[in-house]
C-alpha cells in the first residue's frame, strides 16, 4: 500500500471513529500472503447524496449457501433483489415466492462471479423471467453461453448504483474468478452486505462493510478440518489461499472489527459441508469476539448460520441512531 493509500486509510477510520465515538482497532493482519498490488488506486471522491427512502426496513434473507450453491434475497420496502442464482431455477422460484416475492417482480439479480454454485440457475432462470442481471464485463464474459445469450439483459456494474429503495455499492473481492464482486445495500439508514467467495479481507474490503447492520458473510473452513479433510491437495491450497475462502478465524476476526455498538445481524454464510460444522464456526466467532471483549449475549449482535438447502431470514429495522453515516462510502477502493 502506498503512503498515500496509508493516509487515506486512517482518515477513513478517523472519521468512522468521530462518527462512533468508538475508535477503530487496526485490522487484524491477514496470516496469509496478499494477493499481488494492483497499480489502479481509485481517487477520494465527495459524498454522493443518499437517497434515504421510506424504505422501513431491510432485509437479507439466504434461499440458499454452502460451497454447492449460493442465493440472497435482499429486500427493502417494495425492492428486492437476488445476490447470485447459484441453484436451480425451481428452487430460486421456490424460494422467492416462500418470502412473498414473485420472481418476475426482481429488480435485478447481481452477480458475484461466474462460478457454478453462484450461477447454476441463472440461465433456466432468464428463460423464464425476464430479469436484468447486474455483473461486470469480465463476469459476463466469464459466463460464456449465458452471456452471449442474456447478453442484452445485462447492465455493466457501477460502484454506486441506486435501485428503487435500494443504494447498492460494489466491491472487489480477492477470489480466483474473472472479476469477483461483494455487495452493500443501503436502504434508509440500514446499511447490509453480502460478502462471501473471498481469500483474505483486505483494506476495502473491510472499509466497504464499515457501519453495517446485516451481514451475509462468509465462514467457509475450518483450517484443521480443511487440512486432515478428503480433498485433494490442489484443492486445499486453493480453498486456503489468498483467492480462496474465509476461514472461520478470519470471517470472526472482521466481524470483531466491524462490530461497533450498531445493531448488527449475521447469517453466517458459504459453510462447507465437507470442511467445517456449524459448532466450528460458532466457538471460533465467540472465542474470537471474546479476545476483543465482545460476549454476543450482552450487545447488539446476533447470528444465525446459513443452510444449505433452505432460507435463513435476518431483518434489520431503520432505527438505527448511527444513520446517515450508513451509505457514505469510505474510499480506500483498489488496494488490490
Ligand atoms: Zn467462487
Ligand atoms: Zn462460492
């Protein structure tokens, strides 16, 4: 990171800290190597206005999440919108219409990247319903047939985009996919995520989840499990490595940082079956909030843990006294 990037970091946090009166803690130092610098560093740029809607309340609910499939509603007032399509097309119907929202009525579904347990009912389900798709160009291309086919119902992200009561702002993620992508949604006052597929949480990372009330965040392995596991070595390193997933540590570790008094709810999300337990992701998440002085049962924070094959609700009111700190974006983008 360069010195200014440095700078630019620590008045980020100075100005979360002024806005919290809680200062933050330097971020945990990764314990795995970075991915390589990138030399694109996105400029400071002025606060754009927040379009605070009537929205009263967002909601973030997984249809499904584990390492064989990936889906996300998240709705505010009259908007909702699916993160990933990564079961099948009757599933997502399914799903959808067990939260009471019709399929045709999507905003959008957007796009994380293009591997299979993200998009595994994108196409059955664009034959069906006539949804705009959210993803970046290399996304896109990733997709191959899909999207040559859907081509015209794709809109190229941005890093801020508004739809209907929604603010949505899109950060880079380090995974080994074309052009991997986490999301935050603003509605109101309420600021929620989703953040999954991703080897190590960086700075903008972790500047992009900053103030949020809802988290769909990845726990994917546990290491010991990870290690004396079936898979193959190959896959290990994968799975651990700087483009792979969140350990279990590391997802515990960034809800520690984010963690500042706010109201803030978790599903716990992209567990693998094979590689981690649910028992696993819970004392690694005590024990980790523990050694910052967080015991879950006496502050705002509440999780649940993500299914595999079934939805997993969380919904954050607007009442949230940190307000419109909530969708200013805190620019340290691009230290990939
Ligand atoms: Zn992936
Ligand atoms: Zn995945």
């Amino acid at each position: 990171m360069t010195a200014a990037e440095e700078a630019l970091f620590r008045l980020a946090a100075d100005v979360a800290a002024s806005r919290t009166g809680r200062r933050m803690p330097p971020l945990a130092a990764d314990t795995r190597s970075q991915p390589p610098p990138s030399v694109a560093v996105a400029r400071p740029q002025p606060p754009v206005p927040v379009p605070c809607g009537p929205a009263p309340q967002l909601e973030m609910a997984t249809l499904a999440t584990s390492s064989k499939g990936n889906a996300t509603l998240v709705r505010a007032g009259s908007t909702a919108v699916l993160v990933d399509a990564g079961i099948s097309a009757r599933r997502l119907t399914e799903g959808l219409r067990g939260l009471g929202v019709e399929p045709a009525s999507l905003a959008g579904i957007f796009i994380t990247h293009e591997h299979s347990d993200h998009v595994a009912g994108l196409a059955t389900f664009l034959k069906r319903y006539d949804v705009p798709v959210y993803a970046n160009r290399a996304t896109w291309e990733a997709l191959g047939d899909i999207g040559v086919t859907y081509a015209r119902r794709r809109i190229p992200l941005a890093a801020e985009m508004t739809v209907g009561h929604l603010r949505i702002q899109r950060f880079a993620t380090s995974h080994d996919a074309a052009d991997p992508s986490g999301f935050t949604f603003c509605a109101g006052r309420v600021k929620g995520a989703v953040c999954t597929d991703l080897g190590v949480v960086t700075k903008s990372v972790a500047s992009a989840l900053a103030g949020a009330n809802l988290l769909v965040l990845e726990a994917n392995h546990d290491p010991d499990m990870l290690r004396t596991g079936p898979y193959v070595g190959y896959l290990k390193q994968r799975i651990a490595g700087p483009q792979g997933h969140l350990a279990n540590a590391q997802a515990a570790r960034l809800l520690a940082w984010l963690y500042r008094g706010q109201a803030l709810d978790v599903i716990w999300a992209h567990r693998s079956a094979t590689n981690n337990d649910v028992a696993k992701v819970q004392d690694t998440v005590i024990a980790e909030l523990a050694r910052e002085g967080i015991s879950p049962a006496q502050e705002s924070i509440h999780w649940q843990h993500g299914r595999p094959d079934g939805t997993v609700r969380m919904v954050v009111a607007d009442t949230v006294e940190e307000s419109e700190t909530c969708c200013e974006r805190v620019k340290i983008e691009s230290i990939l």
